[in-house]
C-alpha cells in the first residue's frame, strides 16, 4: 500500500512541477524533458493493468491541473464569496475531470506498447484526447501543452498544422527521450532531425503587411472585480472610460471586456451617443466591452458583448459564442452550484459562430478587419481559424477583450498571454489584447510582444500596429490534417494490437 502510495505522490508532485515550469521562459523546453519522467514512472514494460494506468495516469493530471487552474479558488472565494471548502472542492473537481483526459491519453502505453513506434501512438492518443477536451461539454482545453510550445521548440510549426501539431511533437519528442536507454542513436537523430526541420519551418511566412500602420489605444482600467457589480463604483468605472476614450483621439480604441458592466438599457443616458459623436468627429473606431441584450425564445437574456462605434456608421456589435460554464451559462442540473458563487448575470446568450470582423475605418484608405475573442474564446484555436476562414471580408488582425480581475495577482495572466501569442502565430495576424488587470499588449504577426502594460496599473498603451493581409495553412485546414494523421496512427496501433 505505501508504495502504491508513493508512486501516486510521485505522479502529483511530477505533474506540479510540469504546470510550474511552463510560467518559465524557455517552459516549452524544459517540459519536454520532464514529461519523459512521466514515461519513466509508467514503465511500459512492467505489467499493469488499464484501471492502475487510469489511476496513475489521473494522479499526474490532477497535480498538473490543480497547479495550473488554482488561481480559480480566487474567483470562486474570493470574488464570488464562496465557502472555502466549496471553493477547494470545485477547483479540484474541474482539475479531476479535465485529468481525466490526460489519464486516458496515457492508456495507449499498455495498449500500444512493444513497438518503436509507440512514440508516435502516444503521441496521437493525446492530440485525440486534447481535442476531445476542447470539445465535450462546450470544451475545457486551458492549459494544453500547445501554448507552452510557444516557448518551446516546435512554435513554428503552428502556421502550418496549429497547436495541437506541437503537442503531438512535444509528447513524441518526450517518449523519444525516455528511449534513449535503449535506441541512443536513432533516438537523438530523430530528435534532432525534428527539432531542426521544425525550427527551420520558421522561415516561411504566409502573411504580409497591408496599408499603413494604425494608431491604437489600449485603456486598462484596473477596476478591482469585488467593485464590479457596486452602483456607485460602476458609476466611477463608466466615468472614467469615457473620459479616456475621448481624450485623445485614434485610429482604434478599446476598452476591456464588459468594462461598461450595466446592460445597455441601463448605462447613462446618452453616453453611447456622446461616443458616437466623438467617433464621427475625431475619426476614431471605438470598441467597448459591455452587456448586451438579446431577444430569445425565453425572452430578453444578457450577452457578453463588443459593440464597435466608427465615424458616421451604424453600431457593430459581437457577441461572446463560446461561454465560460457555470460563469457565462448554467450547465443543466447545476443552479445549486451558481446559487452558491454569488455573481449576478451568470446566463448570458450565446452569439452565433459566423459574426462578421469588425470594420475599422481609415482615412483616405480601404477599412481593414479585426476578428474578435473575448477573453476564454482565445483557447479555441480551431474556431477563430474557421471564423477568419468562412469570413467574407479578409481578416487584417486580432482582438481580444478580457477582464481577468476575477483571477487576481495569479498565472492566469501570463497563460492567457500565451494563448494570444499561440493564435498570432497560427493565423499570423498581429493581437490587440485589451486587459482591465493586465496583460495589456500589441503583439506582432509571429506572436512576439511589442508593447505592453505593467499588470495591476491604471493607464494606457498607444502604439501603432501595422495589419497584416493573407492566411496561414492552419487557417485553411484548421485541424483536419493533425486530426486525420493521429486517427490514422491510432487505427494502425489497435490493428497491430488485434494481430499481436
């Protein structure tokens, strides 16, 4: 039993220590080597059976997860006011069940095993369970291996076949190293036959500037969330906003997501056509977070919404399509839970998967486009490229509107950074990240920071940010081909298993 014992504890601490160094600067690196480890620990050669590898495998994702998601006890405790026990309960709940994934990925060792290319059955298991991860119950996909990657040696392959591409080299590359005890040879030339062909793949580009640069304005209030829903202090917050928006004209300016936190039927009365006017005068393209209504079956129901103002056109307005569970929308069977995290505005409707790019009017030039992602919709990489891919107008940059004061002085920040850089670098646009908390930034075309913010300040970044015309390979295909590639794999493992 102790041992038993042990080598759970050994698995937790194992998948900790993988979550922690992916906040490091060469993260993506360093995790390959230690999730080798992982291999190690799961000895193919020593019999066990599917329930010890679930369990063994379950151990390390919880540990995994439970590190790398526990900045949700803050916004479960401290914002939302839940008990802390509750609030302990429900962040080890969410990292069971997502481990459950990463659990069952693991099966294809004792499944597939005896082969040299179990590398690659690995490896193919686990792009298939990260997929079905981002899909299942609306999808929990946060903090993949993929998004590390973009510190780590196979980013660029992301323009050609997306995130889920790097993880699958990732683990492949992991299990390569783990075999360096028996094929030491082929082991490191296949390695670095990989690591070289995936680097040099970033001398290839499939997006080029269009037009001149614009200029941008990027207002990070720095509202604590326990003010969000306090009549006097959303007075303050909508004050101050406007106030800065018209201070300084800009091609574009934007504020975070719903930093406007009253519906619409409810905010000041005439300060949406007060920002018109400045829009119409100034010329300036306006972008604000705020709370929408729409018209349903049930009923008026609130939106997460981005409603664009530019000179002398109609309102654009973007609602959020891909909602955060028990935060955005109530899974059935579940108002308990809600009842006891006190948010207000927790079941908002769903926007449709097709909305158009928002216009960004220029002077004296043709209007460029933004595709916009508020804040979770930035980890679902399949559906921004399939947006920008079925759009009728060429998406010239990336928007995304967010408000992590819900996750406090935490990693959330910096992981939600990396997941802009990942989209960036998979369709190859330029990212406007407009942040209450932070972090604020303009990040390039190949997902590299140009300007940014300091975390947890109250100011703005201006910047000129030059859009970007043409589309990715990934954009085109999406995940089709890494998809298709780890079926087949997988379809050739269990034949193989079935004969042997």
């Amino acid at each position: 039993m102790s041992i038993k014992i042990f080598s759970a504890l050994t698995l937790f601490v194992l998948g900790a220590v993988l979550a922690t160094v992916a906040e490091l600067p060469y993260g993506g690196w360093i995790q390959i080597p230690i999730l080798s480890l992982l291999w190690w620990r799961l000895d193919p050669h020593t019999p066990v059976t599917f329930k010890k590898q679930f369990a063994l495998g379950l151990c390390f994702g919880v540990g995994y997860f439970v590190v790398g998601l526990w900045w949700l006890y803050i916004s479960l405790h401290d914002v939302g006011g839940m008990n802390a026990l509750l609030a302990c309960m429900g962040v080890f709940l969410l990292s069971t069940y997502v481990a459950i994934y990463f659990s069952c990925a693991t099966l294809a060792i004792p499944l597939l095993k005896k082969n040299r290319c179990t590398g690659l059955f690995l490896a193919a298991s686990w792009v298939l369970s990260e997929f079905l991860r981002g899909y299942i119950f609306t999808g929990c996909p946060w903090m993949g291996f993929a998004e590390t990657q973009f510190n780590g040696p196979f980013a660029p392959i992301a323009p050609f076949f997306g995130g889920l591409a790097c993880t699958f080299l990732a683990v492949w590359t992991s299990w390569e190293i783990y075999q360096l005890r028996k094929h030491v040879t082929s082991s490191v030339a296949l390695i670095a036959i990989v690591i070289a062909t995936s680097q040099s793949a970033g001398i290839f580009t499939f997006t080029k500037p269009t037009g001149e640069p614009i200029s941008v304005r990027l207002i990070q209030g720095n509202f604590e969330q326990s003010l969000k829903f306090n009549p006097q202090a959303i007075g303050r917050q909508i004050d101050f906003y406007a106030a800065e928006i018209t201070k300084q004209a800009a091609d574009l300016i934007i504020i975070p997501e719903t930093a406007f936190p009253w519906p619409i039927p409810n905010l000041p009365i005439g300060l949406l056509d007060y920002l018109q006017g400045f829009a119409n005068s100034s010329k300036s393209n306006i972008l604000l977070g705020l709370i929408g209504e729409v018209s349903g079956a049930n009923g008026m129901q609130y939106s997460n919404r981005a409603t664009g103002l530019s000179p002398n056109a109609p309102p654009y307005q973007y609602d959020k399509s891909h909602l955060v569970p028990f935060g955005e929308f109530i899974p059935p069977g579940f108002q308990w839970f809600v009842k006891a995290f006190h948010v207000p505005m927790s079941d908002f409707a769903r926007g449709n998967l097709d909305q158009a790019p928002f216009a960004i009017q220029r002077r004296d030039q043709l209007d460029i486009y933004a595709a916009i992602t508020i804040c979770y919709e930035d980890v679902f990489g399949g559906e921004l490229a399939s947006r920008i891919r079925q759009s009728e107008k060429p998406v010239n940059l990336l928007i995304n509107m967010t408000n992590l004061a819900w996750f406090g002085e935490s990693q959330a920040s910096s992981q939600q950074l990396r997941l802009s850089q990942l989209r960036s670098l998979e369709t190859g646009l330029p990212v406007l990240r407009a942040t209450n908390t932070g972090i604020t930034a303009v990040l390039g075309s190949d997902g590299k920071v140009l300007q940014t913010l300091p975390e947890f300040t109250q100011t703005t970044l201006s910047a000129q940010v030059q859009p970007y015309s043409g589309k990715t390979p990934y954009v085109i295909w999406g995940n089709l081909p890494i998809l298709g590639v780890s079926c087949l794999l997988m379809l050739l493992g269990l034949i193989r298993y079935r004969r042997f």
